[in-house]
C-alpha cells in the first residue's frame, strides 16, 4: 500500500514536472522569469567552471534549469494538491 501511494505521488510530481517544463519554454509565460533565473545563476556560479563550454550547454546552466523547473514543479504539484483537496471537501 506505501509503495502505490508514493508511485502515485511520484508519478503526479513527474506530470507537474513536464508541464512545469512546457510552460517555461521559449515563447511560453514563464520562459521570461526562468531565463532571468538561469541567467543570473550562471553569472553567479559560472566563475567557479575549470573548461570551457558552449553557450547553454555547461553544467551550471543545466543544473540550475532543472532546479528552476523543479521549484516550479513542485509549486504546482503543491497547487493541484490542494485544489483536489478543496473540490472533495465541498
């Protein structure tokens, strides 16, 4: 019974996660807010990289994109939560 329960919680997380991805894409309504982040993040961490890399394609701005779309992510899987609480409440 806990192994189904957090199959489906994961399997939730997992569907916020590919919308949170959807949403933030070039052209899309959070893609503005989530190159800022990633933006910043690189200029903040990407001192601290020994090689060189392509644009976009280094470590720092790969990992802070997937922390990015993680947060938002889990602020809608948060939001869903509690929508389907309140509609089997009333």
């Amino acid at each position: 019974m806990q192994t189904a329960k957090f199959a489906r919680k994961a399997a939730g997380f997992f569907v916020c996660f590919i919308a949170a991805f959807m949403v933030s894409r070039y052209g899309m309504p959070l893609y503005p807010l989530t190159a800022w982040l990633v933006e910043h993040s690189h200029q903040i961490f990407g001192s601290y990289q020994d090689d060189v890399y392509e644009a976009g394609t280094d470590p720092v701005t790969f990992f802070s994109l997937v922390t990015v779309i993680a947060f938002y992510a889990l602020a809608m899987y948060w939001l869903v939560k509690m929508a389907i609480k309140k509609v089997k409440r009333g």
